[in-house]
C-alpha cells in the first residue's frame, strides 16, 4: 500500500522558513516524479513544484521560483520541500503526490498534507 | 498557462440520480485531463486520468470523458458518499492546473 506521509508545517511569520518532509513507502520511489501540492484555507488546489525521479529536474509555479526549493532523498524514501521568505499568501495544507506511470503531473497517490500558517 | 474553469459551481442531485459535471480549458490539453474527488479534511483522491481512465479501485459508476478543450465527468447514480467536491486537472502543460471545483450536494 501506498503511503505518503508530511511533516514539519507550523506556524510561521512572514519572511521566515520552513521545510516540509514526506516520508514515502509502499511504492519504488526512485522510479516516480514527486510533486507538492497546497491548498489555501477553504479554496482550490495549486501545483507548487515537483521532481524528477533522480532529482536532475525540478520545475516551479511562478508564485514560488526563487523562494521554494524541492528536493529528495532517494536512499531515505523522503520528498522535501524547503520554503524560505514565506509570505501570508502561502499559507494552507501543502500535500505531497506521487505522479502517474511515465511521469505524467497528476496526483496518484497522497498523504494526508501539512498546515502551514504564515502570520505575525 | 491553462485556465480550466468547471460547471456548474454547485450541483443539487438527488441520491440515485445521474450528476454531470463540466470542465473546459483555455486552450487544448489532449487527454491530458484528470478528475479528483475531495471529502472535507482528506486529500484529493484520484478517480479518472487521462480522460477517461479510471484509477486503480474506483467504482464503474464514475466515467470521464472529451478531449482537446471539453470535458465531462459523469457519476451514474449518486450514492451517499458521493456528495462532495469534484476538481479537474489538465497536465498537458506546466504548470498543471486546477479548476475551481463543482460541490454536489443533495437535493
């Protein structure tokens, strides 16, 4: 069984960092795309970023290059997703999903998501 | 990037009946086009992938189909647990986007 599962949400304020892990099992990891997925506080879904299997490509929605960074640890099955000069609008559940077969960007699998609250 | 824009926003169906959601994009996306079921407080759940491929587990009575620039989801005969919100997503272009999801709710 497919198991995502993230960690390290919290709150946060404005112009700080954090770094999201999640924790994969169930599934060959180096052999899928990852993807992180956030959802402001009663609104719709946004794509945030995602990687390839080896890590030797990453992309990014405009409203994150320069600020977020995904990346993994293959040997320890983990997705992470380091965010740095956080802003209120980046608050909401960040979820992390595993891509279909042949790397197509849409969610398979997910965990259960992280809260992230930017405030003062 | 591509703007996919679902109707209606709200859908009232009876339990049994047969609920037909809409999604089009701004400009073509093939079939690369997916459908997400989402419960309050769990994550999207995957139901349909391109187009009109159904996901590992999920039950016959969702279908999925079009192509290029529309789309249809289609559940055949609403049971209770149902009731609840429903996204498309193409990923024929970066970055994937989402619509603003249809809620069907009980009529």
């Amino acid at each position: 069984e497919v198991q995502l599962v993230e960690s390290g949400g919290g709150l946060v304020q404005p112009g700080g960092s954090l770094r999201l892990s999640c924790e994969a099992s169930g599934f060959r990891f180096t052999d899928f795309w990852m993807n992180w997925v956030r959802q402001a506080p009663g609104k719709g879904l946004e794509w945030v970023a995602n990687i390839k299997q080896d890590g030797g490509e990453k992309y990014y929605v405009d409203s994150v290059k320069g600020r977020f960074t995904i990346f993994r640890d293959n040997a320890k099955n983990t997705l992470y997703l380091q965010m740095n000069s956080l802003r209120v609008e980046d608050s909401g559940v960040f979820y992390c999903a595993k891509s279909g077969d042949n790397g197509y960007d849409y969610g398979e699998n997910w965990g259960q998501g992280t809260l992230v609250t930017v405030s003062s | 990037e591509r703007v996919m824009t679902q109707s209606p926003a709200t859908l009232s169906v009876s339990p049994g009946e047969r609920a037909t959601l809409s999604c089009r994009a701004s400009q073509a996306v093939n079939r690369n086009l997916a459908w997400y079921q989402q419960r309050p407080g769990q994550p999207p759940r995957l139901l349909i992938y391109g187009a009109s491929n159904r996901a590992a587990g999920i039950p016959a009575r969702f279908s999925g189909s079009g192509s290029g620039t529309e789309f249809t989801f289609t559940i055949s005969s609403l049971q209770s647990e149902d009731f609840t919100v429903y996204y498309c997503q193409q990923y024929n272009n970066w970055p994937p986007t989402f619509g603003q999801g249809t809620k069907v709710e009980i009529k």
